[in-house]
C-alpha cells in the first residue's frame, strides 16, 4: 500500500507499525470529513496522537514517514479550506493506496 504525496514521495503503509497504520487510516478518513483545520491540526499534531511521539519515533520524529503523510494530509486540508495556497501540480485530495496484487 504506496501513500503518494502531494510532491510525489511514495510511503509504503505495509512496513509501517500497526499503530501508524491505522492512525493515518482515520487520519484520511477525518480528511473527507472536512473537519475544521484547527481540529484535524491537533488530530494530527495533538497529544494523543502517535505522530510527534519521540519515544516511538525515534529522537526526531518530524523526520520520519509517518509525519510525512500526516502533515501531507494537514496541508492539503488546509489548502481545500482556502487557508494555504496550492503548490504543486495534480488533485487536491489525497488518493488512499490500495494493496497491491503481485
């Protein structure tokens, strides 16, 4: 399962935890919600979120996958919502990767 961001890095979910699996899971889900982008910021960001939990991820966890695809969802919220401008090229809204058949 290939997560694609708006800049084109590919993340494959199937390495991931189980945890972070299914948090970026409701995270998409939330997404299409459309929440309001302050709610799905402390979502993502928030205290009960695994994102910038450094005991799991590692002594930096803004520099791992699982922030990556988080925030890649936060910003292109943000961007539907008419809080942040557009820049790069493609949708707006995220695709969620399906299983691959091999």
């Amino acid at each position: 399962m290939i997560y694609k961001t708006r800049y084109g890095d590919e993340y494959d979910l199937c390495t991931w935890p189980a945890e972070h699996r299914e948090f970026i899971r409701k995270a998409h889900w939330r997404y299409w919600q459309n929440p309001p982008y302050t709610e799905f910021t402390t979502y993502i960001l928030g205290a009960n979120s695994p994102v910038l939990n450094a005991k799991t991820n590692g002594p930096v966890p803004t520099r791992t996958p699982l922030y990556e695809v988080a925030t890649d969802l936060e910003f292109r919220l943000a961007v539907k919502q008419g809080i942040c401008t557009k820049d790069w090229e493609g949708e707006v809204d995220p695709e969620w990767p399906e299983q691959a058949n091999e």
